[in-house]
C-alpha cells in the first residue's frame, strides 16, 4: 500500500512509473506488427542504430537537452531503417542479413564515438551512458510529457491506417489492388517504429527496447487470432509490464528499472506461452485430451448402436468384453463405460453390461448426421 501511495504522491516514482507505462502501450501496438511480419530483428537494429545519434548530437551541440540528443536517434534511426532498405533492394542479402549488417556497424559506431567521448574535458558529465542500458530513474514530467505525445501519435496513426497495415501485412499483393501504396505504408509503419524505439530508449535503452517490441506481441500471440484483439492485448502486457517492472525496482535497492520491466515481460511470455487460450501448451494439450475423450466416447456409442442393430431384440445389454473388442480398445473401457452412464447415454440393467438409453440414442442419431465419430 505504500508503494502505492508513493506511485500517487512521490514525483520520480510517479514519473517512471507513468512513462513505462505509455512506453508500453504504443511499444506493444507497433511491436504487433513487426512480429505478424517476421520483422523482429528489425526493432533491435534500429535501436542499436540510434546510438551513435545520440553521440554525434551530444558531440555537435555539447548539451544533454533529451529533446536534441532524441532527435539525433531519430535521424540516425531513419538512417538505418533507409540504409537496410537500401541493402536489401540492391544486393541479394535478406532482411535478417541487412539487419544484423546495420546493427554491429552503427551500434560499434556509436560505442567508438562514446569512448571518445569519455576522453574529452568534462565527459564525466556526458552521461550518454544511460542510452545503451537506460536509466528510468532520471525520467522527470517533461520526458512523462514527450513520451505521452509520441505514444497518442503512434496509436492515432495505427488506428487511422489500421486497415492499410494490415492487408500490407497478410497480403502485400491486395494492399496495391485496392489502391495503397506499399511504400507509402512500410514508410508510415517504419515512421512509428522510430518514435517509439526513440521515446524509450532513456527508459530501457537501445539493448533492451526491442524486448518491449517482441515480448509482448508473441505473449499475445498465444491469447487470440484476431488482429485487433492481438494489438490491444500486446499494448496492454508491455504498458503493465513497464508499470509494474518500475513498482518492483522502486520497492528494492539496486534493481535497474530495464531489466525488471524485461522480466516481468518475461513472466507474461512463460504464462501466455503455457495457458493461452489459443496456443498454449497446456490448453492444446487438455484440448487433444478431450477430442481423444471425445473420439472414443463415440466410438463406443456407435459400436452400442451397430450391437443393438445386429440383434431382433434392441434392447439386450452388451458386455464390456463385447463392446471392448468392437472398439478394439480393451484398457480404460469400463471407466469410460461408467463415465457415459453418468452422463444419462448409456444404462447398466446388469453388473457390467450396458444398453443405449433413449438419451444415448438421440446422440448416436444426431452423431451419424453430423459426421460419425469426428462430430464434436
């Protein structure tokens, strides 16, 4: 409860805590798309790519103003998203080739110009440092300010060109049928990429923006098929991720506010990669267990029905031994047996041997018009 109350009332904590938390929200919308485009790399070399911006604008204008060495990623970012471009139309290297090419060169260009930079009068008080592992800590109410305007920006241009990003994402080819230009939008979608790497790099820095991209769009991957419902369920697990990351680190000493926000990431992947609804490993496996459930009760309601059909007197019960061999599954059966007598299908005038009831014999009828043993 006081962490609480210090998140309301103490101005860092209210702060970082609030800032990660808008940070999340356009991170896990556009990182929705970069992962449904297999563009995951993508993310990571343009952060990498921002950092010798920001050295070459610290460098140029001998100021730590957030808004000038920002803008100095952002150029730099851009830069690298054209030179990536360029690599891939001109050469026969692909994307994920391009992407590591401009990652290790502009991120050991801006490593290079950092240690340079180390060496001049007063580089102690660069701190430039704080862009490669980010710093939450120094994030004051204009920053809160900036990062709210971009994330507004970011998720009114998603929503306004959400049907152009989509149809560019599932099927290229339609986009220019019904009247888009695809360059147009991978420029608009690569435009968003840049503000909100950019935004986060003084919270996470470059190293670890791209988990907030990534994490919580393949987290939300396992939750829904819908687009729509994916989007808003990333924007949701990266925005509480940055939240609650920052309430952790604020509550512990010595607990850098990045790397916790990646952990609780990290969490929500585990769980969503376990019991999501839709692809979770736990929920495919209960789902197999009860279609192989399900496949076997029908079997067993149909070898009834042909015994019945077989015989002038319908209504002579069957042994489990007789019922075991016509389903060629002996192991189980009379638990199986038991388990559709309480369900009403199936009656037990004697100690085991069972009969269709006129319940059991609606669901056989109903089975065979609806597609025999695969019928749900």
């Amino acid at each position: 409860m006081s962490l609480l109350y210090d998140m309301v009332f103490d101005y860092t904590l209210r702060n970082v805590a609030l800032g990660t938390f808008l940070l999340g929200l356009g991170s896990g919308a556009v990182g929705s798309f970069m992962t449904l485009r297999r563009q995951s790399l993508l993310g990571d070399a343009i952060a990498h790519a921002t950092l010798p911006g920001v050295a070459l604008a610290y460098m140029l204008t001998s100021t730590k103003d957030p808004l000038v060495l920002l803008l100095g990623a952002a150029i730099a970012g851009v830069l690298g998203i054209g030179a990536i471009t360029a690599i891939t139309r001109t050469t026969k290297i692909d994307n994920d080739g391009a992407n590591g090419i401009i990652l290790s060169i502009f991120f050991g260009f801006g490593l290079l110009l950092l240690t340079y930079i180390q060496k001049l009068p007063k580089s102690s008080q660069a701190g430039l440092d704080r862009f490669i592992f980010g710093q939450a800590a120094t994030i004051i109410a204009k920053d809160v300010v900036i990062i709210a305007i971009v994330q507004v920006f970011v998720l009114v241009v998603l929503t306004l060109f959400f049907k152009e990003f989509k149809s560019s994402t599932f099927d290229p080819q339609s986009t220019t049928v019904m009247g888009f230009n695809q360059k147009i939008i991978d420029a608009i979608f690569a435009t968003l990429l840049v503000a909100v790497i950019v935004v986060g790099l003084q919270t996470v820095g470059v190293i670890l923006i791209s988990a907030l991209l990534i994490t919580p769009a393949a987290a939300a991957r396992q939750w829904t098929h819908s687009l729509k419902t994916m989007v808003i369920t990333s924007a949701l697990f990266s925005a509480v991720s940055g939240m609650v990351g920052s309430l952790i680190s604020a509550s512990r000493n010595n607990l850098p506010t990045g790397p916790m926000i990646v952990l609780v990431l990290t969490a929500f992947l585990i769980v969503s990669f376990l019991f999501g609804a839709k692809r979770g490993i736990v929920i495919k496996k209960i789902t197999l267990i009860k279609r192989e459930r399900s496949f076997d009760q029908n079997r067993i309601m149909l070898a009834l029905d042909n015994l019945a059909q077989s015989h002038s007197d319908s209504s002579l019960p069957h042994s489990s031994q007789t019922i075991g061999l016509m389903v060629q599954q002996v192991h189980g059966i009379k638990r199986m047996l038991n388990h559709l007598t309480q369900q009403g299908l199936l009656l037990q005038p004697e100690e085991s041997s069972y009969i269709l009831s006129k319940e059991g014999e609606l669901y056989v009828e109903r089975l065979k018009n609806e597609g025999g043993l695969y019928a749900k």
